[in-house]
C-alpha cells in the first residue's frame, strides 16, 4: 500500500502548495497512486500477504496498491459527480 499511498500524498502536497482546488489536489494523488500501483508489477512482494507467494508475486500488482489507487479513484469520481449536482 505504501506504494501507492506514498506518491499519492507527494502528489496532493505538490498540488496543495501549488494553490490546486481540493478536486484537482485529490485528482493528482489519485493518478499518482495509480502510476505506484502499477509500478508494483515487477516488485518482489516482502510485506503483507503477498509475501507468503515470494518469487511468485513477481508479475502481480500489489492488492493493497491497488485498492489504495481505487478508492482515491472513486473519491474523485464522486467529488466530480457532487460538483455536477
């Protein structure tokens, strides 16, 4: 999760400090954790349940990146459906 969690809050600060409305602060941590998230493919799994796979975690993308780059996904996509309303 750390891997999706750790770009997405740069991402947020970056665009906070950048004078960034809070969608767009949100929207940049959510792309951010998705690039993390993905970037988990060719990682080596050594924490968490994934670990137990060792060498064969190796081609999957971590489950926790990845709920972690989903959810920050879907709070975008319900900030922009209240700003519709």
């Amino acid at each position: 999760m750390v891997d999706a969690w750790h770009p997405a809050a740069d991402a947020a600060q970056a665009a906070a400090e950048g004078g960034g409305a809070p969608r767009d602060v949100l929207a940049a941590a959510a792309e951010a954790a998705g690039v993390g998230a993905r970037a988990t493919v060719d990682m080596l799994a050594t924490k968490g349940r994934a670990s137990y796979l060792g060498e064969r975690s190796v081609g999957h993308q971590d489950p926790g990146a990845t709920s972690t780059a989903l959810i920050l996904d879907a709070a975008v996509r319900a900030a922009d459906e209240g700003t519709a309303a």
